[in-house]
C-alpha cells in the first residue's frame, strides 16, 4: 500500500481520468472491480446533450446507482469547479445536491490558475476526498492547492490527451516538480499507457497514476470501436493540434482537424476555428460516435504503446504489474 490506496481505499493507484461523453457504469466499475479508481466524466452513459441543471443532475444521480449495482468499490465522479462564494453556477449546484444525496466520497476536480478557495473549502466541509487537477500545473498551484486542503493532487503534463496545458512541460518534469513542491501525494497524468511509463512516474515522484488514453482503447469503454482502432493505427508522429477555448487538443488526422490545423497554422482566426469543431460535433462525433471526418479523437503522445483493445483488469495489471 501507500498514500494513495490509503486514502482512496483501493488496492492500486490508478485513477482514470473523467474523459467526456465516453465514460460509462459499466467502464468505471471495471476499473474500481480491477482495483483502480473509476471516475464518472461528463455525460457519461448518455449520448445526448441537456442544457437543464436539474436533469444533467438526475442523470449523474443514474449513473451513480448504476455504478453501484456493478460494484463494491470505490469510484469518483467528476465535479467542475465553477461556483463562488458571490456567484453560485446553477449546474454545479444542482450536480453538488444529488453528490450529497447519494453520498458520494470521491471527486476529481479541475481548476485552472487561480485557486478555488471557496468550492474546496465546502467540499472538503462536506466530507469529500478531492482529487485536484490544475489545468496548467505549477509549484505555486500545488502549494495553494495543498493549503486550501486537496488530498491527491494530479501532476498534468504536456503529454496528456485531453485539454493541453498551455506551458509545454513534460510530464516526467512536471510530476518531480510538483513531488518536491507538496507534502500531499501526487499521482503522474500524461503518457501513462503501461508499466515502463508507470514506473517511470513513481521513479520521479509520483505515488500513483492518473490515466486516460489507455483506457478509451478498453472493451468496457463505450467510445467507437472505430475510434479504438483509429488509436490504434495512429503514431505519434501523425497527431496534430486544433485549438480549443482554453488551450489545444492533441488529435489524429483526419478531415476536419486536418482542416482547422491547417487554418490555425495560416494565421486563422481561433474563435471561427473553435466554432467550426463544435459544429463538427467535437469529442462527441469523433470519440463516441465514431465520425473520424467530422468530429476529433482527443489522445495523449504515446499512443504508440496502444497496440490492442484490453479489458480495464489487464490494463491495470499491466501498468500495475511491478507495484
């Protein structure tokens, strides 16, 4: 054991990383049934979007008894941090209900520069365990992270899939800055797909790791199988960056990203290039429905490693296999 499975009371430290509309029960209680930590991302189990806060809660509060029906073990659920103490998100607010209710333990959260001082202080009231992912990681952001009273901090580098952060830092350098930066246990995300990579995580500080890519090519996760085995085939070499509202993706090639990457690189204009993915349909059409064309397929740089469909068990066993 350590501080990891401690505090998450799992018998190892792997987290999966809340990726958007791909998720599912089924997928995190496979995790959590394999020994990991299974998180509920947004939309997960659905395939359609609602813009109601009372039924975005109701489906959380679905997929949350669902989960437990499949398992015994301790899953997290993705919460985004985005009331304050003058302004109250009504989205967050009615999510933050139904977590209580259902007395959920387990959150990951993300943040970007600034500290949410006033959303971890009430969760940590609450009596969650928070999970903390700064979007663009710095020792300054873990230590105010620390004292404001995360339990786990995520290490983000620049090889994520997922919303780049918007400084290029390796994950190796970014996870050893951040262990020597707290005294919380840190776990490693970015380019985490099997047990060198997992090794080399802990070798530099990490207690744990935080994992994405690797498990959208599993048989519980309900993303394409066209997108799986576009994963697959891909390499490193061929991914390409289209731009998002905070940062970048990290895509694979294929018409429309080929299209905005294109443009962004010819001196486009980011907010019409933006506007043309979310009419493409983004990560819904391309990593859900499987409509390479028109939609993305968001991975990490070591996509290389990824070269068959496993089970979420023999993933783990896998990046778990020298624990």
């Amino acid at each position: 054991m350590n501080r990891i499975t401690e505090i998450l009371k799992i018998k190892y430290p792997v987290i999966q990383g809340p990726m958007s509309w791909i998720t599912s029960a089924e997928m995190v209680a496979a995790i959590s049934n394999a020994g990991g930590l299974g998180t509920l991302g947004p939309n997960a189990g659905y395939n359609t979007v609602t813009p109601d806060p009372v039924e975005t809660a109701a489906r959380l509060r679905e997929q949350i008894k669902k989960t437990r029906e499949l398992t015994d073990k301790p899953f997290a659920v993705n919460y985004l941090l985005t009331s304050t103490e003058t302004k109250k998100d009504p989205y967050s607010e009615e999510v933050l209900k139904v977590l209580v209710e259902e007395k959920a333990k387990n959150l990951v959260v993300v943040d970007f520069d600034e500290i949410n001082f006033f959303e971890i202080s009430r969760l940590k009231e609450l009596g969650f365990t928070i999970i903390f992912r700064g979007q663009t990681p710095t020792a300054k952001q873990a230590k105010d992270a620390e004292r404001a009273g995360v339990d786990i901090l995520v290490a983000t580098g620049y090889d994520e899939g997922g919303t780049l952060p918007t400084k290029q830092v390796g994950t190796m350098a970014i996870t050893k800055i951040l262990a020597e930066a707290v005294n919380i246990p840190v776990v490693a995300a970015g380019g985490i797909v099997d047990r060198r990579t997992a090794n080399a995580a802990m070798a530099v500080g990490a207690e744990g790791v935080f994992v994405g890519t690797r498990f959208i090519v599993s048989q519980e996760c309900r993303a394409s199988e066209r997108t799986k085995q576009d994963i697959i085939a891909a390499k490193v070499d061929d991914l390409i960056l289209v731009p998002t509202d905070i940062s970048y993706w990290r895509v694979t090639p294929h018409k429309l990203a080929k299209q905005l990457n294109a443009e962004l690189n010819s001196g486009g204009d980011r907010d019409e290039l933006i506007e043309k993915m979310k009419t493409g349909g983004g990560i819904k059409s391309g990593m859900l429905e499987g409509d390479l064309d028109n939609g993305t397929v968001v991975v990490s740089n070591a996509i290389n490693t990824i070269t068959s469909v496993m089970t979420c068990e023999e993933i783990i066993n896998d990046l778990m296999a020298d624990f």
